[in-house]
C-alpha cells in the first residue's frame, strides 16, 4: 500500500484546511485510515481515525473543530480542519491498517498555523 498526502501549508489562525490522502496497492486489504500529527519536540499522537466499518474516533481535544471522512470508491481518506489554531501546528501523517494489522504511513505533510 502506498500513500500520498497533501493539503497541508501556511493558515492563519482561525482559519482552515483539508488534508487528502490517496491509497494505491492493495486498497481491498484497508480497514482502518487516519491521520496521526507530530509536532516538534512531541511524540505522534492520534487525531481521528476512520474504520470501514465501525465508529470513527477523534482525539478528544480536536472534537468538534476536525472532520474525519473516507471515499472508499477513491481509496482516499480526508482531514477538514477548522478554527485552526497555533497548537495544531505540526506534521500530519496518513495512517491505514490492513485487515491483519499491517501498518503503513504516508510521508507528512506539514501544516503551519502562524499570523
């Protein structure tokens, strides 16, 4: 499975952004996509995931603000960020977990949230 991110840049807080994942491979394998984020000096953590099947979860302090969605006719996994703040400032990468918990990642894309 290869992933290819985009979306990310430069916002002004308050402001907003969509991050796009595309999935190319073995899509039939996919169960779980997401988006982790790594900000500097801080361990990766976990934004939002999306099952094929089962509930889609957040991180609880970005509830509200961030939208998880997946087209799985596009193997794509989407990001909406909105009211953007200097916290989020980091590098998003795309996650997906195949049916028998192999992992991949995609190669990040930075978001900058500054005035």
């Amino acid at each position: 499975v290869q992933l290819q991110a985009s979306g990310g840049g430069l916002v002004q807080p308050g402001g907003s952004l969509r991050l796009s994942c595309a999935s190319s491979g073995l899509i039939s394998s996919i169960n779980v996509m997401g988006w982790y984020r790594q900000a500097p000096g801080q361990q990766r953590e976990l934004v939002a995931v999306a099952p094929r099947y089962a509930s889609y979860r957040y991180a609880d302090s970005l509830k509200g603000r961030f939208t998880i969605s997946r087209d799985n006719a596009k193997s794509t996994v989407y990001l909406q960020m909105n009211s953007l703040e200097p916290e989020d400032t980091a590098v998003y990468y795309c996650n997906v977990r195949t049916w028998n918990n192999v992992e991949y990642w995609g190669q990040g894309t930075q978001v900058t949230v500054s005035s």
